[in-house]
C-alpha cells in the first residue's frame, strides 16, 4: 500500500468505529419528532330525516338533499404518524345556515396499543360559526406496521332561515394541522337544501234541492315539490 493513502484508510477505519456513535449523538441532541400523516378524509355518515335521501356522498356533483330542520351526522378521519405529533388542531367551515350542535362531538381510535388523548373543541353557538377540534400533542405509541388513526363524528343542524331557500348548496370542510404547520385539507362536502312547492286548489259545485240552492266546495293542498316530511 502506498504510504501516502495510508492518512485516508486510517481516516475511513476512524469513521466506522465512531460512526454509530455520532449517530446516537445527534439523535439525542435533535430527537426526531413525527408529523401526523398527510390525509384527510371528510364524509357524511348519517342525517335524521328518512324522507331525505342517503345515497348522494355530498361531493362535487352529487351533493346531499336535506331538510330543515334536519341532522347531519360529519365525520373526520386522518392516519396519525408513531411518536409525537404537536399542536395538532382539526378546524372545519361551517357555513351560513349550518350550525354545529354543541357537545354531539365524539373521537375513537383505531390502533393496536390501546392509546388515546383527549380533543377541546372551540367555536361553533350560531349560523356559520367555525368550529376546531384541539388535540394538542398526540403521541402514537402503536409501534408497528399497520396505519393508526383518529376519527371525530360530529352533528350539525341544517336551519329554518329566511337564508336557507330551496336549491341554496351548502359546503363543509376541514383542514389538519399539526407541528405548527398545515398536513392536510379534506375534500368539501356539500348538502341541498329542499323545501316543499306547495299547491292550493279550490273547487265549488252547485246543487238544487227542495230548500233551495245548495253550494259545496273543497280545498286541496298539495306538494308539486319532493314531497318530503318537513319540521
């Protein structure tokens, strides 16, 4: 071997003796903290009324008909990452003529370890006022294979306002938020509103008995419209 590459072997030998060693030191000095997973899913998962339909998914196209005065059942779902994810906050828009009932909120968790952490919600109390769902730091102890999530179903009430008229298309949404920068913003969902057309016809006849003249009449109502059941 030549003498003068003897420095850069010796050098490459000093690397693979210490080298596990600055690996743990950095790992100390600069702990690696997760980020919660980039996806976010927004759906409908119930309304009240069962004069409504079900089957439209509330996305571009195919929005959902309701009524006033009916529920809407949301529902949030993301992946959180293992280990520690910060600041984690959930604020979904609540639009003019939706209002989000207070304390219908509920979490579950899906996971192997059995972990769980609390959420605050804020917001929310009148037509289109936004709501968060505040889980602060959220660590994932299921170390393994298989993707951890966190789901949050919470109800709205669709409004009796002069605001809320038939054809009107309302649309929710959420973003993610998590170690002080955004992760995720779920696709909109959008609901119809459907109000009855209401129809009034009246109908008079005329008849002669031994009494004299005799007029009978009716009147009838009827829904030209969807003819749903209406609060």
């Amino acid at each position: 071997m030549s003498y003068g590459f003897r420095p850069l072997f010796q050098h490459h030998r000093y690397l693979r003796s210490t080298g596990p060693i600055l690996l743990l030191m950095l790992l100390l000095l600069f702990p690696i903290t997760s980020r919660a997973q980039s996806n976010l899913q927004l759906s409908i998962s119930a309304t009240s009324e069962p004069a409504s339909s079900d089957v439209e998914d509330g996305s571009a196209g195919n929005a959902r008909p309701v009524l006033i005065g009916e529920i809407i059942t949301f529902n949030l779902s993301f992946e959180i990452s293992e280990g520690t994810s910060t600041n984690v906050n959930l604020p979904a828009a609540i639009p003019d003529g939706l209002q989000y009932i207070a304390g219908s909120q509920s979490v579950s968790f899906s996971n192997d370890a059995g972990w769980s952490d609390t959420v605050g919600v804020s917001g929310g109390g009148s037509s289109g006022a936004d709501i968060s769902f505040d889980f602060g730091s959220v660590t994932n102890t299921d170390s393994d294979a298989n993707l951890e999530t966190i789901q949050i179903a919470f109800d709205v009430l669709v409004l009796n306002l002069a605001g809320n008229q038939s054809g009107d298309q309302l649309s929710t949404s959420a973003t993610l938020n998590a170690n002080g920068s955004l992760a995720a913003t779920s696709e909109e969902r959008r609901l119809t509103i459907v109000e009855p057309d209401l129809a009034m016809t009246k109908s008079v006849s005329l008849t002669y008995e031994n009494a004299g003249l005799i007029s009978t009449g009716s009147n009838d109502l009827t829904d030209a419209g969807d003819e749903f059941t209406y609060r």
